[in-house]
C-alpha cells in the first residue's frame, strides 16, 4: 500500500486538498495529513513514497505533476530549516516526548546561557534580544509569572505561525516548556488571532495531546483566541485583551518582564521566537550564533507574497540579498513585469526601491534604510504600482486599526488620509517638486509638508509602534526623509 502525504493545512485545504486526501484513500492509498512545506506555488503538494506531486487537482491523474524526489527539490533543499525542518514531514500530532523531556532535565541557568550564547531576538518585529527579557523574568521574584505567545499573525504577507500551528505545534510546545522550565514560570497562554480557525482546531488538539502525555504538570498552556484588533499585535495592547479589558496599549515603564499579566513577570514572544529555542538546545547557542551575520543570528523565516511568481515561506540565516530572494527565490513578479516596490515587515514596513533591492536581509542594513525585518513578511508590487495610493493605505490603516488611546495616533492618521487623499485628486505623484505630468510646477508640495510634519508627530509622540511607525512606509512612498 503506497503511502500518501497531504497536508491538513489552510491553504492546501482551501485549493482542494481534503477532497484529493478522500479521493487518494478510496484508492487504496494509506493517507496520512501533515503540514505544509510552505511552497505555495505547489498546492496542494502530495508527497507518495517520497515523492513530491503538485499542485495536485486530480488525485486520479499525479503523473501529470510528479516533480521528484522530496528530499531532492531544490526549493526544500537549499533552505536550511531549524523551525521548520519536520513542518510537512510529520503527523502533527505523532510526536515522541523523549527529547523534550530529558531538556527539562537541564538546569535553568544552562537553558539561560545557551539562549543569551545564541543571539536570538524577537522575531516579531522590534528584534529586541530574547535572552535579555528571559532574565529579566527569571530574576523578578513573583508568586506566579506567565510566558504569553503573541499568535496575532496580522502583519500583510505573513503566515509562518499559522503554518507552525497548523502543521508542527509540538514545535511550538517546545519552546513554551524551555522558557517556561527556564524562567521560573507556570501557565503559557498563546493568544491566537481569530481569523485562523483551524490552527486553533489542530493546536487546540495537541495541547490536549501534551497533556495525555504528561507534558503539562509542572507547566500548563491554555489558548485564547482573539477579537480581530491588528492592535492586540502590540504586547501590552494583548496583555490588556488577555484580562478582558479593551486592547489598548500601557505606557511603559513598567515593561512586561517585570509587570505584565495581572502585573506579573510575563515573558511575551511571538510563535517563530519561541519555535526557535528548540533547535538552539539542539545544537548548541554558540553554533547557531554562527549562522547569520554579525548580531543578526540564526535563521529567519521569510514569507514571500503579493506579485511574485513563486510565493512562500523560505527559512534561510539572516544575510541574503533582497533582490535574490525576490528573484531567485521567488522566481521575480508573477506578472512578468520589473519589480516596483518590495514592503518588508508588515504594513508598517518600509517600500524599498530597485535600488535599495540589493540589502542583505538584516537588521542592521535594513534600519540604515529606515526600514525593518518585521516578521518576515516581503509583499512585492511591479512597476505599476501607486505609492501615493500606498501611502494612503498606511494611513488609513492606522486609523482603522488604532486602539485610539493616544492623539497623535488617533487623529494623525486620520489628517493623514485626508491629506493624501487632498494630493491623489490634484492627480499628484507624491514626488517632492514635481506636478502630475513632470514639469516642475511643485504644486502638491504644500500638501507633502503637512504630510511630513505628522509624520515627525506620529513617529515622536505616539504612544506605541502603531503610530510611530505609520511614518515608515508613508515616507518611504512618498520619498519624504
């Protein structure tokens, strides 16, 4: 009986991948769901004795889509994958708890040092390092100290939680028993945006599993599911919508680490953050300080999404060019046409230009640019896009999503759209000094200075990222400094 690997997975499902899993068994096929291996160009991706068929829309006829062996496609085997490596290889919920276990028998302080060793930091979006929040929580002395899980995945072009999730949760699992065992803590909540219904399914399913198997005695993990605010991204907007209060954000001092949930030391990273603390166990803080380039260590997992021919989740170490992966990666735009704009990072992130296309992917040569990693998320636009209609988006975002807690947020943002709104009627290109057809009559420039000078409030003034970031991608469209 040939053996037959579809994954259970929200983009593979939504393209027809539980019909071909039905189909494949009453065939004769022994159907195993797993997760996915983030190429999305390929769904639904079948594997059958190893080899790799897709995308698959007729179980009935896979010779059409063979590409090969699994372990041979370069697209898999050119990464080098430390959170995802069992991601779409395994049953998610097959897991064997023997490693875990015998790394809970380390001591915290080994588990700290390996951590600080690693030069891990957030993979959420600031990059602030990890092993500083880690001990700042283990030293606080407290009744009760929490570890929460940011799942709020809201950032454009971003799904690497969910396929963590979806596809291996133990991985995740993982990495909220170490910090748990490390900082001293007992209860992970992971608070997991609402718009994805099946990672809440399947994770829901293993933290059931992981208790079955003895994994939550000492360390127990609960999962909340969100009401859909972008802003409960931001930490303590989310602590704020864990104790059911209205997701706004808390002025700081004081910072999580020493007084976050019900004013407890609460460690809060996001999914791939804490996903990634396994393989630094594995193979050592040292080695995977080695990997990436200067303080941006270890690998990253980038999302590739809008107009690009080969989109996905590529897991590579922080360092490689832009502009390879765009085009090597993704295989360029989908429409054939010249890059125009890459945003990286979110809908906060900065839109890079052809020139700019030839950064390492750091964080160190991307805030020289004024620009960040993010969560990984790169949207890429041809040539034909509209920055000033970008700009636009920024701004009416903010205003939509803004908890509304502070002025130059609130009611920047709204200023904002309508100014831009004021410039895209005169037709205006958002270049400063020139007029819709190029000749230099500088009208719009009038509406570009008040741009700028919101900008300058939002970004000093704001009481969180939401706000002081807007500036970012609006600049960055406009060609404002």
């Amino acid at each position: 009986m040939s053996l037959a690997k579809v994954p259970y997975e929200t983009l593979a499902n939504a393209l027809g991948a539980n019909r071909i899993a039905d189909d494949l068994a009453r065939s004769g096929h022994q159907v195993i769901r797993t997760g996915s291996h983030g190429l999305n160009w390929l769904e639904p991706l079948v594997e059958v004795d190893g080899v790799a068929f897709g995308p698959v829309k007729d179980a009935g006829d896979l010779d059409a889509v063979r590409i090969g062996p699994v372990q041979e496609l370069p697209a898999l085997a050119r990464q080098q994958r430390l959170v995802f490596d069992r991601c779409g290889h395994v049953d998610p919920f097959d897991y064997d708890p023997a490693w875990i276990r015998a790394q809970l028998e380390r001591e915290p302080a080994d588990i700290l040092e390996q951590v600080r060793l690693s030069g891990l930091r957030g993979r959420g979006g600031a990059g602030f390092p990890a092993h500083i929040k880690w001990r700042t929580v283990h030293d606080t002395p407290a009744d009760e100290k929490y570890i929460v899980v940011n799942a709020d995945e809201g950032d454009s072009g971003t799904f690497a939680d969910r396929l963590v999730m979806e596809g291996d949760p133990f991985r995740l699992i993982e990495g909220m028993l170490l910090s748990g065992h490390a900082t001293g803590s007992g209860k992970g909540i992971v608070y997991l945006r609402s718009e994805y219904p099946l990672a809440a399914e399947i994770f829901g399913k293993a933290i059931d599993a992981a208790r079955g198997l003895g994994l939550l005695e000492a360390f127990d993990i609960e999962l909340f599911v969100g009401a859909g605010a972008y802003i409960c991204g931001e930490e303590t907007s989310l602590l704020e919508s864990l104790e059911g209060k209205r997701g706004e954000v808390r002025s700081k001092p004081p910072v999580p680490a020493i007084a976050g949930l019900f004013g407890r030391p609460t460690l809060v990273h996001n999914v791939i953050t804490l996903a990634a603390v396994p393989a630094i166990l594995d193979i050592g803080g040292a080695a995977y300080a080695e990997l990436g380039v200067g303080l941006s260590t270890g690998t990253m997992t980038f999302q590739l999404a809008g107009n690009v021919r080969r989109g996905g989740l590529i897991e590579l170490p922080f360092g490689i060019p832009l502009r390879e992966l765009i085009e090597d990666w993704g295989g360029g735009t989908k429409s054939g046409r010249p890059v125009g704009a890459v945003q990286v990072g979110g809908p906060l992130g900065a839109y890079l230009k052809d020139g700019e296309l030839d950064t390492p992917l750091t964080y160190e040569a991307l805030a020289e640019l004024g620009a960040g990693v993010g969560h990984g998320g790169v949207v890429i636009f041809d040539d034909t896009v509209d920055l000033v209609q970008q700009a636009h988006f920024a701004f009416a975002f903010c205003a939509h999503e803004s908890c509304g807690k502070c002025t130059p947020c609130r009611i920047g943002a709204v200023r904002g759209k309508e100014t831009v709104e004021t410039l895209m009627a005169k037709g205006h290109r958002g270049v400063p000094g020139t007029d819709p057809a190029g000749g230099g009559d500088r009208h719009g420039d009038a509406e570009l200075a008040i741009i700028a000078d919101l900008c300058d409030v939002m970004e000093d003034a704001s009481l969180c990222q939401m706000g002081g970031m807007t500036p970012i991608p609006v600049r960055s469209a406009l060609g404002l400094k």
